[in-house]
C-alpha cells in the first residue's frame, strides 16, 4: 500500500490516492504535480475543515512536494 504508482505525470502512493478521493480531490491521467498540489489547495481554502483533515491533505500536498523536488528538478 506504500507502492509509488505513476498516474499521468505524478508519482503518488496508493493510500494518498484514496484519501484525495475520499475528499474529491482526483488525479487523472492528465494531471501534473502541480494540479493536484492546487486542487488540495483550493479544498483547504474553500471548505471548512477539521485539524484532522487538514494534517491529513497538507501531509499529503507536502510529499508531493518532495518528489516533485527529487524527481522533476535538474541537479
């Protein structure tokens, strides 16, 4: 369940996946990093949340983070 999958331009685990569903939050073949870090963005800013749920999108906005900084950025 911590397998790094590989849906259209983004690296994401599976239990990431399903929490972004669980919120409505999809990332299709389509989606870039980018957009799935703006989609959790909007949800945070756009719907009254509890800490939990916050921590939980954040977490996962901040992974995103990480692999797009190891995985995109030329060193």
């Amino acid at each position: 369940m911590n397998e790094l999958k590989k849906i259209g331009n983004v690296l994401i685990k599976d239990w990431q996946i399903e929490v972004l569903n669980k919120y409505g939050i999809k990332v299709s073949p389509n989606s870039t990093i980018d957009e799935v870090i703006f989609l959790i963005d909007n949800y945070l800013n756009g719907s009254d949340v509890s800490d939990e749920e916050y921590d939980e999108l954040d977490n996962i906005a901040r992974d995103l983070m990480e692999v797009k900084y190891y995985w995109q950025t030329k060193k």
